[in-house]
C-alpha cells in the first residue's frame, strides 16, 4: 500500500486526475452492472481521496461532482424506480454533499499534515532544511551516487569569529545573520544541491554529480557571496569551509562518514588562520 501511495505522488496533478477519471466511469460501470438493490456508493471515495491528497480540494470538488452524476446515471438506468422522481434528484444531491463534506474534510488534513511535514523537516530559524532532513536527503543522494557512478561533493561551512556578533549586539543580530547567511547560501546553489543548517552557525552543502573541478567553482562563488553581504552589511564574519569530493569507486557506505571529514577538513582551516577553503578529493 505504502508503494502505491509513494508512486502516486511521484506523479503530476494532471496523471492524477486522469487516474481518478478513468476510477469513476469503472466505479459507475459496476455500480450499473450489480443494480440499484446493492449500495455501491461508498466506493466512489476512493478516486474523490485520492485526488484531494495528491491535486488538492479544488479538483476534490470537480471529481466529487462527477460521482454524484455517475451514481445517479448508473443508479437510474440500472432500473430503480422511486415513487417520486424527485427522490432521485434528492439522493443524488445527498449524496453530493456527502461527497464535499468529505472532500472539504480531508483537505484540511491534508493541509495540516503537510504544515507539519514542513515543520519537522525545516529549521525553525532560518527556514532551510534542518539536520535531520539534511541526512536524510543526503542519505539518498549517496545511494544514488553509489548506483549509477557519479561523483560526491560534499562541503562543511562554519562561521569565523560568529559570537562576537551575539556579544557586541545580541542575538536577535546573529539570529539575523544566520538567516541572511542560510539564504544566501540556498542562492547562491543549484536547484538540485541540498543545503542544511546542523546546528549553531554550522551548515553542510552537499552537490550531486559533482566532480573536483565543478565543486571549485561553486564553492568559491559561494565564498565569495557570503564575504560581500558580510560586508556589506558591516559584520566581521568570514568562513572556513572544508570540502571533500568522492569518486564513486570510494564512497563510503553512510553520509556520516562524508560529513565527518568535511567537517575535519573546515577545522584545519581554523586551525591555519581561518576564511579558506580546504578542498581535497579521495580517490
């Protein structure tokens, strides 16, 4: 069930809809052939849920409305008569709002299950991904560098000389800094790098399919982004950074690993008069 669910999202609003489509006109095929003695109705659920997950309330209505209409197609043409002829409409009707009181409900779950899916996966500071969906993403990115024999960057960012700006103005300063730092970083990346704050003033940036020579020119660009706002904004903050790029004979088997010696890598840096970068590649 989980697979059919992960596969489901992977696809587009439009795939979904289709899917949903072509579920009600089956759903209404067998509701017409068993006849109107037995209740069918409750299966129309499943393409009006499925669209509301994955598409959103919006298309929830438009398929909601068109199971109303199937039911009471299938309902009136598979022979049941009703003493009144309104009683038909009026079932169907029932059953419509039955179905947009669903739809409406399970919109708002779904509204606040992605809130907080957003909230765990996010650091509450500075709006990027945090530690845990760090590793988690990244975690992925190694498997798939591992299967297909791509290379791995990975880059580990501390802050020089960080606290001077929570003494000399306090944190609400350095909280201000760290977003400005984070979403410069987020800028200054790919679309398909992940950036992640660890903790403190601490951030890891890993690049996907990323060999020696590309992840220079990335990192200095990025260096050299976060010393002009720095700058120009009057704070004496500059980065060690220290980064490791792997060829894929040499992966290791866990991003703990990669994240480790960058992170070994950032404090030698310190260690030799911090604001540089210190990139090696493990063959």
């Amino acid at each position: 069930m989980s697979n059919i669910i992960d596969h489901l999202g992977k696809q587009s609003k439009f795939t979904i809809v289709r899917i949903a489509l072509g579920l009600v006109i089956l759903i209404g095929f067998i509701d017409y052939a068993i006849g109107p003695e037995i209740a069918f109705s409750i299966f129309y659920l499943l393409p009006i849920v499925m669209t509301v997950w994955f598409t959103g309330i919006l298309w929830g209505v438009v398929i909601s409305f068109l199971c109303s209409t199937v039911w009471f197609l299938a309902d009136s043409l598979g022979g049941h008569v009703y003493s009144q002829p309104a009683i038909g409409y009026w079932a169907a009707n029932m059953r419509l709002g039955y179905f947009l009181i669903i739809t409406y409900l399970l919109g708002t779950v779904k509204k606040l299950f992605d809130a907080q899916e957003h909230s765990s996966n996010t650091d509450y500071l500075t709006g990027i991904t945090n530690s845990r969906s760090f590793y988690q993403a990244s975690t992925m990115e190694l498997a798939r560098a591992r299967r297909y024999s791509h290379p791995l960057t990975v880059a580990y960012i501390d802050l020089d000389d960080f606290k001077k700006i929570n003494d000399l103005f306090g944190h609400s300063a350095g909280d201000n800094v760290l977003k400005l730092i984070a979403q410069m970083i987020k800028t200054s990346l790919r679309s398909v790098d992940l950036v992640g704050r660890l903790g403190g003033d601490e951030f890891a940036v890993l690049l996907p399919e990323t060999d020696y020579d590309s992840a220079q020119v990335i990192l200095h660009k990025l260096r050299k982004n976060l010393l002009e706002i720095m700058e120009q904004n009057r704070w004496s903050v500059t980065f060690s950074i220290g980064a490791l790029t792997y060829i894929t004979s040499v992966l290791p088997d866990n991003i703990d690993d990669l994240i480790i010696k960058a992170d070994h890598l950032m404090y030698s840096v310190k260690n030799n008069g911090k604001n540089a970068i210190k990139h090696e590649t493990v063959k």
